[in-house]
C-alpha cells in the first residue's frame, strides 16, 4: 500500500467519523431542544385537520411536540435512507 492511498484512508476515515459526530451532536440539541419545549410548555393545543379529523383534537403541547418531532424524524429517516449503491460488492482495482 503507497503511502498515499494510506493518507487518504486516513482522511476518509477522519471525515466519516467527523460527519458522524456532527449527526449524534446534531440529534442531541435537537432531543434537548424537545425536552425544554416538553417543560416549558404545559398548555392544551388544538389541532384542526378537518378533512383526516371530523373535530378538533386537543392535547397538551409537549405531546404535540413529540408527535411531530416523531414524524419528521421518521419522515426524514426514510427520505435519506436507501437508494444508494449496496455495498459490499466487488471493488474494480
């Protein structure tokens, strides 16, 4: 192995690390930021979606916050996940 093709599995290694880091990070402030909104905000909310819900369905805003944080995570989780080339095939080189 050449010393350059070393260097750059380092770098690789080094910046996949990095991004996930910054991903965990990310996920973290964004749990923190659910959990001061769960404490701070102790109100009923109504949500009105008349053509899926027939009435208003109220619930208090930390439950609210958790429900939407849920789909968009899910939302979000599915959108970025797949698609790319499966791994662990034969490698040309």
């Amino acid at each position: 192995m050449t010393t350059a093709r070393i260097s750059f599995s380092v770098s690789l290694i080094f910046t996949m690390n990095a991004r996930f880091i910054f991903k965990t990070v990310f996920l973290v402030v964004i749990a923190l930021l659910l959990v001061m909104m769960g404490m701070n905000n102790k109100g009923t909310v109504a949500l009105s979606l008349p053509p899926l819900l027939p009435k208003n369905f109220t619930q208090p805003a930390a439950i609210m916050y958790v429900g939407f944080f849920g789909i968009g995570f899910l939302t979000g989780s599915i959108l970025t996940g797949g698609g790319g080339k499966g791994g662990g095939g034969k490698k040309n080189g």
